[in-house]
C-alpha cells in the first residue's frame, strides 16, 4: 500500500520518523510534513502567502518533503501539486493525546480529515503523553500497533469518516486491549497567562493549561486512555444537523 505520512509538531519528529521506519518495512511511504510545529493549527489552510518545499532525507521514506504549511496543507499539497500515488493518509504519531473536543484544534486531526476530503482512508495518531521532549518518549507501542493494523484500518475506512486512534503513555505489553468509544466532553483546563520571556513585549500572552482528571463518564476516549486502553473513535466531515435540518424547513 502506498501510504503518505504527515503530521503536526514537523518534520523533524521522532516519533514520526519511527512510524515511517516502521511502516516502509512492507508499503510504500511518502511524507510531506510541516517544516516546523504546527499544533493547535486544526483544518487551517494557507492562503495569501506563499509556501515552500523542501526535500528532508527520512529513512525508509520513498519521498520525503517539508512545508512551511498547516499539517492540511500538506496532504492537500502532496495530492494536488505533487500529485503523490497515495491511498492512505497516517498523520502522527501526535505528541500529546488528542481525546475529547480537542479533536476541534488538533493539526493532527485536521490533516486525517483532509485526506477524507481529497477521498483517501485517514488515520490520526496519537500518544497520549504528557511530555514534550520526544527524547524522553518511547514511541514503539503507537507505531507498532498502528503498522500491525494499517490494512485492517484501510478496509474497514468509510467514505466521509476517519479514524481517531490514542495510544496510552505505558510500555507496550501494559496495555490493556482497544476500545471502540465515542469521544468526550473536555480533558485541558485552558490558562492565558502573561508571557514572561526574556523577549517579552507590553501585554504579551501565552495559552497554556494543565490536563483535567480523564473523563470518569465510561464509554468515552478519555476514560479508557486512564484505563490503560488504546482507543478508537470514527469521526465524520459531514457536521450538518439533519434532524434539525427538516425542523426548520417553512421555518424562515
């Protein structure tokens, strides 16, 4: 299978290097990932501005690109202009969980719901650690579970859906199993604090935030992530309310 692999926090990830390692071993692997971290940057697209392309060595890589663009921007660009043989999108593996409505930010999410916009079986990948230095992080449990089911996931995709998978933060043989669940409600408590760099300007803000207690409701991502559980969750493109689209009908 000819599979293209971006992602969010660049091109220079680890933990998507290793995916790629781990994948090329039997499909063909394509990348175009953002030259640098785009997190929080969801389905934003790049316009009025130009963008660059850059070759980026990555072993096991059949063609391996950089973009100064959104993780979208990547996966739109690697169908449209380079017009890569792909039929499959894998964005991650995520640095950081994506659970929850956090789906709605994440650049990781928004690069799999691309591909299902140009027509191509997506998967977002998540490791839902909190660390920021990939240093610190091993990556095998997600990449591996991820290339043992890849051809499970490209069967089982729906034209308009995608997979969101997260893969707990414990060594591989602690996992407990997968569940299938729907997504829940909040998991990060957002703080805007005054930016105390050294090159701090007047009224200069940062986002950051600490993570909620997961999810006590069963049944949902955050819940079985504490659990010990990789989860799975089938997300749509299509967002129209059509139940109450036939309520409003003569309504207006």
């Amino acid at each position: 299978m000819r599979i293209l692999v971006t992602n969010d926090d660049g091109i220079q990830s680890l933990g998507m290097q290793q995916l790629v390692r781990y994948l090329s071993k039997d499909n063909e692997v394509y990348v175009v990932a953002p030259d640098s971290q785009r997190s929080g940057f969801s389905h934003s697209m790049t316009f009025r501005r130009p963008m660059q392309l850059k070759e980026y060595p990555i072993e096991g890589a059949k063609k391996s690109y950089s973009l100064t663009g959104s993780p979208a921007d990547c996966v739109r660009f690697a169908v449209r202009c380079l017009k890569l043989p792909i039929d499959m999108v894998v964005a991650g593996p995520n640095v950081g969980p994506n659970l929850t409505v956090d789906v709605y930010y994440s650049g990781t999410v928004g690069a799999a719901s691309e591909g299902v916009i140009m027509g191509l079986p997506s998967v977002a990948l998540s490791y839902a650690c909190e660390h920021i230095d990939q240093n610190l992080l091993d990556f095998d449990a997600a990449c591996s579970y991820l290339t043992d089911n890849v051809g499970k996931l490209f069967e089982l995709s729906k034209k308009g859906t995608f997979f969101n998978i997260n893969v707990p933060c414990v060594p591989k043989d602690e996992i407990k199993g997968v569940k299938v669940v729907k997504y829940g409600e909040k998991m990060f408590e957002d703080l805007y604090e005054l930016y105390g760099g050294e090159e701090a300007r007047e009224n200069e803000y940062w986002l950051t935030g600490d993570f909620v207690a997961f999810n006590e409701v069963e049944e949902t991502d955050a819940y079985y992530i504490g659990q010990g559980y990789i989860t799975i969750t089938p997300l749509k493109i299509d967002i129209c309310d059509w139940e109450l689209l036939k309520e409003l009908e003569g309504k207006f």
